[in-house]
C-alpha cells in the first residue's frame, strides 16, 4: 500500500482570533494577564463581541504541525472537527492555502468551531481563553482517507474504513496514554453534547428548578449515549447540590452516588468524574473517600475548575479555612471570570481574620459581578451574592435593594433565601436574617455544616432560634 501522507497529526481544530488589547481591559473581563484557560461556548461569545478587531489565523498544535511539514515540502493531513460556520471555513481554506490537507469532520449543527481569543498588550503579552466547540466532538468516523486523498496521488483504496477508533483509523500503534491523549471522552452524539451543555447551564444557575433541569438534560444525553461519562458526573453534581441546597432527601444522596460511580467506570481517568465522586461522597459523609477523589480530579486535570471548587467547598464545611482558602484561590485562576470561587474565598479570609484581604477580594469579587450582570441581568444568583458584597462595604442601600429583587424572583428558593439571610445578617438586622434562614431549611436547605462555619452568619450564633434550627437539622 502505497504512503498518502508523510505526517497525519490529529488534534484540535483551532481559529486564533488575535486582537490588540489593553490591561484596563483584561481587569474589566476578570482575566489574568498571561494566563491561558479553557472557556465555554457562551463565555467566548462575550469575549469576542468585546475584542477589538481581530486577525483570524488557523493554529492548534496539530494545525501548526502540519503547516510546519507543509513548509518543507512533506505531504501532510490534519484530522480534527470543525463546524459549519465561517470559522470552519477559513480553516480548512487555510490547510489548503498552505499545501496540507484537512480531513476532519464537519458539525453542522451545535457547538461551533473552536477558537482561541488571544488578547495582546502593548508588551506583547498574550492572555489566551480557549473555547474547544466542535473540535471535542472528534469521531472515528470524521476519519475518511478518501475525503483527504491528495490531489495526483495514488492510494491503494478510497473506502471509508469503519473502525471503532481513530487510531485505529489510522493504523498505527499508540500506548494507553497515547491513546488516550487523541480520543474524545465525551461523546461523539452532537445531540447528547448539546444536552451536556443544557445540563451546566442549569447547573450553575443554583435553584431547585434549575437543578431539577440540570438533571433532566444530563439523563437525555445519557439516553442518547449511555457510555457518557460526564452527563453521569453533571448528573452526580445537580443531585449532590439538590441535596446540599434545595431538598436534603436520602434519595438525592444515594443518587449522587450512584451517578458518580458511573462516571468513574465510565471514565476512570476523568478529573470530571472524580470531582463529582468526591462531592458526592462529601454530601455521604463518606470524607475519606472524598479527599481521595478530590485529590485524583486535581492530579488528572489541574486546569479544572470543579475539582478545586468543590474541594474548596468541602473544606470550608470541615472548618479547614487556609486549606479552602488556597484552593479557592486555585479555582479562581483557573477561571478568572467566574465570580464563585472569590465570594467563597472572601468567607474563608473572614473565618481566618484575615479582614484586609476579604475586603479586597469583596470588592474584586464585585466588579466581576456587576460586568456578568450587565449581561445577564437576571442571574438571581449573581444578585444575592452581589447584595452580601455590597453589605459588608458598606453599601446597605444597595444591598437592600439587591437582596429584595433576588426574592422578587426566588422567594421560594432555598439558596436565595440562605443567602439572602447572609446579608441581613451582615447588616446586623438578625430578626430579618433568621427568617429567612428558617424558611431557607423549611424548604429543603439541608448542608448544616456549611450554615456553622459560614462567617456571614457570625452574628447569629449566639442566636437561640439559630442553635434550635442547626438542631433541627441535625
């Protein structure tokens, strides 16, 4: 059989979209100068409308390496996925403008192309934010050697070869590790990909609705691909904050567990499905097996966010505030545009007496808030937790008014109700505050160990409503 290519690099098919930029605006959008991140779909839309005009130029290693062997004259063949939007276009108009060839799939309905949004300063400092789109929806079967056949070159056949992976596609040998370094270990359903992005959405939006949608979407995916080791971990989280937050029942317990156990068996190399376990065991009071879990996410994936953030969230309910606080810190590297982790980590400083940096990061904590608000200024989640910021500088205007339009929209939720009570209670109006916490674990609220060691609810402890409602918990 005769050789087609001198190289087949397969690999994320990346659009560098390259703007000048400013530190002003890198501070505006949460992003730490120099760093690189992940991001999702919806984030890198933001981003994007936001950067100044761009250049757009084909990359990703695989597309690099590629190039590099076109350059020299090699015959060379870049497998990856791409949409069917104007950024699929110019990539593979780009393989082909530089003597390469692209033989990857082509989405045409979903996730968009992948994109790096590369934002340089003046020094030429570059803070990259990577959305992988299409490109994490790579499958066997986007491998045709026919489809990239060159052109004047003769090839022992031009069939699609239907095999069960890509490098079996490719016919070549691969270690484990190897392996599984080229193959998608999510899902090659576009359909169950969409419902996994449905299901986070949902999940991050933090309500007993939202959480019951959350689960609604991870099982479709599940449905549609039964193998799909993150919708069983997204699965494992929306009962394990169900649970925590919303409707503290043995059944969302047992549930969380029984998703996370999936996940890992699926996946046992998942940070994903480890983080999940660990949250899932956390919840159990199974605390061993959590750290371990915790500890494995990390260790298989240290860009992840959930395994810090969940970690950390553990943490500070076992009262372990430096531990949660390095951890947070951790998590908000690894996304800075997520205000999360930094409400937490302000917690954290507080319970260690550390009231400098918790007003610090209160205040950072704030601007990031404010800009996501800007765009969705009916995240009830973002509101509350803005109300407490603005409680503890001082602000009781604004936070009043905060906290009464996140009950306008949640006064049946849980987790708007706690965290509602968090900022009378900053504002030292404890009657007020210890109304809501009722109603909150009425409810369903059920993590107590969170509601002991949360230092905006310090000036409750000595509460007798508040002691008979940690009882009552208990």
């Amino acid at each position: 059989m005769n050789t087609l290519y001198d190289v087949a690099a397969i690999g994320n098919a990346i659009v560098d979209v390259i703007a000048q930029s400013s530190d002003a605006f890198l501070a505006d959008e949460g992003l730490v100068k120099g760093s690189m991140m992940l991001i999702d779909d919806a984030r890198a839309s933001e981003l994007y409308a936001r950067m100044g005009k761009p250049v757009e130029a084909s990359g990703g290693s695989a597309g690099n390496t590629v190039a590099g062997i076109a350059s020299l004259g090699g015959r060379s063949v870049h497998i990856g996925k791409v949409a069917d939007d104007a950024l699929g276009k110019t990539f593979a108009a780009d393989m082909e403008a530089i003597g390469a060839h692209f033989a990857g799939g082509v989405l045409k309905n979903g996730a968009p192309t992948g994109r790096c949004l590369i934002n340089v300063t003046s020094e030429g400092e570059r803070t990259m934010c990577t959305a992988l789109g299409a490109a994490a929806l790579l499958d066997p079967d986007d491998v045709d050697p026919a489809a990239a056949r060159p052109v004047g070159r003769e090839v022992a056949t031009a069939t699609r070869i239907p095999t069960p992976s890509i490098a079996d596609a490719l016919q070549v040998t691969l270690t484990p590790k190897e392996r599984r370094s080229i193959q998608y270990v999510a899902t090659s359903d576009a359909q169950a990909y969409d419902y996994y992005l449905r299901g986070r959405k949902y999940f991050y939006a933090m309500s007993r609705r939202d959480f019951h949608h959350a689960i609604s979407m991870y099982q479709r995916a599940i449905e549609l691909d039964p193998e799909y080791a993150a919708a069983w971990a997204g699965q494992a989280d929306a009962y394990s904050y169900l649970y925590r937050f919303a409707d503290a029942s043995l059944e969302n317990a047992a549930k969380a567990i029984e998703a996370s156990e999936r996940a890992v068996q699926r996946d046992p190399d998942s940070a994903e499905a480890h983080a999940s376990s660990g949250l899932a065991h956390f919840i159990n009071k199974k605390y061993a097996d959590a750290e371990r879990h915790f500890e494995a996410a990390i260790k298989l994936n240290p860009n992840l966010l959930e395994g810090y953030l969940f970690y950390a969230e553990y943490c500070s309910s076992q009262g372990d505030f430096e531990k949660a606080a390095k951890l947070f810190i951790q998590a908000s590297t690894v996304n800075p545009a997520d205000y999360q982790p930094l409400v937490h980590l302000a917690l954290a400083y507080s319970a260690m007496g550390r009231k400098n940096d918790e007003i610090d990061v209160r205040r950072h904590a704030l601007r990031i808030i404010q800009q996501h608000l800007q765009m969705n200024p009916d995240d009830v989640r973002a509101r509350y937790m803005g109300a407490c910021m603005f409680a503890v500088l001082g602000e009781r205007e604004k936070a009043i008014e905060w906290a009464n339009l996140a009950l306008q929209s949640g006064a049946d939720e849980p987790h708007v109700l706690y965290n509602v009570a968090c900022t009378f209670a900053q504002l030292g109006e404890n009657d007020r505050a210890m109304d809501q916490l009722e109603q909150a674990v009425k409810l369903g609220w059920g993590d107590r160990s969170w509601i002991e060691n949360d230092s905006d609810l310090i000036s409750l402890r000595g509460n007798e409503r508040f002691k008979a409602l940690l009882a009552h918990i208990n």
